[in-house]
C-alpha cells in the first residue's frame, strides 16, 4: 500500500517519481492486481478472443483495462462455436495468439476438454438472453406468451438466427419445444459470420432471433423483446485463459477487471447481467 512506501524525491527525477506513484496506484488496484507477466512496469500487448454475447460490454470496458495497465489489448471477434472461419474455435485450431478467450460457457468447456485452454482458469461473466427484432419502423409482433411467440413464428415470412448459442437452441430445441419445427424450420435462416441483426434491417428476413446484446447494438432494428420465459434460454459467457497464453498474469488482471464491480453498470446497459466478483 502506499502509506507503507517511503519515496525519497530529492534522489528521484520528477519522472522517475510519477512512475513510483503510477506503480504504487496499480498494486492497490483489486481489479488488477498482481505483477506482470512479462516482469516488467511497462505496456505490452495482449490478446483477447471473444464472442458476439459480450461483444458490446467489452468494446465499452477494454479503453479503460487499456488505461489503467499500460497495455495494448488486441481483439479478435468470433463465434462460440461452429466451424466458420472467424469462429473462435476454428481460430485456435489455427493458432491464432490468444491470451484469453471469452465465450458460452458450454463451449469454453469444450475448449478446455480439447486442451486449448487452461482448466480451472474459467470465471463466468455474464447471464445473457435471447430476444427477438423486426426491421426498424415494421409491425411489432407479439411474443409475450408461449401461445403468441408461437403464432408469430408461423405467421412471419422469414426468420434469421445465429450460428451461435442462440441459434442452436433455436433449431435444435425452441421449434421442438413449440411443436412447429416442420412448418418453421424451412423458412429459417442460420446467419454465419455475420450479426443477425444486420441481416433483418437490410430486409432480408422479417424477424430475427440472437442474443439481446447483440441485437441491441445494430442500427436499422426494432428490438421487440425476450423469449417467454418459460422457453428462455439463458447463456452464461465465460473467460478463460489459453493454454498458449504469452501474458497469462495480465490475463488473470483483464478477467478480474471485467467481473469487477465496477465493471458492472457497463455490462447491464449493454442487455446482460453481470455476475460480479463477491468482495
């Protein structure tokens, strides 16, 4: 703490003296304590992969990490699972450098059964929804009950959903579930490597499905609500570290910074709900 340090000004330059105070600062920091990996007081790249649930929370929480550690934080975007070339999956099967990772939780498990990344370094983030949008300024349908979201479903002319989480609840349980899997199924679009909202404002389907942060962000939408929730699906999404991480203490800072308490407000206005660290 700082109160335990003794700075003797008089045999510090005036920069060297910032850089003591800069330094005590951070180590008093709970949201990012601990040395850094590589040693050092300085900066240094890291570098994160995360999916399109959290997409919105990080963009607006990564400025500040970057701020308060010195570092540079290189991003990488894709989804949690799937095969397409962005996929977060298809980019550490290809190597790509990655020091944490944030997605699904089923998922980052699946990472760390395939040794790609480290087992106990999982810290859940968030509990994420899935909601519906229509074209901006279109009819709102109804999807407050089981019995309208059904009777929407059927009457809309085309639907898209993710190739995420979302959408693989989408068409491998919701449609069961409702019991119009064989009448709404053809007419549903899976949206790979691209926001299924981008897809609805361009006119190309009449309703789209996603997770409600990922939806919210897009302009050329209306977001018209969750899921009932007796058909809810929530998602928790997760952080972990690679196991081919070069910086896995500044990994451990930037994970504890983003389910800080302070991080919270953040999140909650991006659509999710954070779940803070416990003092």
């Amino acid at each position: 703490m700082t109160s335990s340090r003794h700075f003797s000004f008089s045999r510090l330059t005036r920069r060297a003296a910032l850089i003591g105070v800069a330094t005590a600062v951070l180590a008093g920091c709970g949201s990012l304590g601990g040395p850094r990996a590589d040693g050092g007081s300085g900066g240094g790249e890291l570098h994160v992969m995360t999916s399109g649930g959290f997409t919105a929370a990080y963009n607006e929480l990564r400025p500040g990490f970057e701020r308060m550690s010195g570092r540079t934080v290189k991003t990488a975007y894709g989804a949690s699972m799937g095969n397409a070339q962005d996929s977060i999956p298809s980019r550490l099967a290809r190597n790509e450098p990655a020091d944490v990772v944030i997605l699904a939780r089923p998922a980052l498990d699946a990472l760390v059964a395939a040794g790609q990344v480290v087992p106990g370094s999982q810290v859940d983030l968030v509990r994420s929804s899935i909601g519906f949008a229509v074209k901006k300024g279109a009819p709102r349908p109804d999807i407050g009950t089981v019995e309208a979201l059904k009777r929407t479903l059927l009457a809309a002319p085309s639907i898209a959903y993710s190739a995420s989480a979302s959408g693989t609840y989408y068409e491998t349980e919701l449609l069961k579930k409702l019991g119009i899997e064989a009448e709404v199924k053809p007419k549903s679009r899976r949206i790979v490597s691209e926001r299924v909202g981008a897809v609805v404002a361009r006119g190309e389907a009449a309703l789209g499905l996603q997770q409600v942060s990922e939806l919210l962000p897009i302009a050329g939408i209306d977001y018209i609500g969750p899921l009932p929730a007796e058909v809810q699906r929530v998602t928790v999404f997760s952080a972990g570290i690679a196991t081919g991480a070069k910086q896995p203490e500044a990994a451990r800072q930037l994970i504890r910074y983003l389910q800080s308490p302070e991080s919270a407000p953040t999140i909650a206005k991006t659509g999710l709900e954070p779940i803070a660290a416990a003092r």
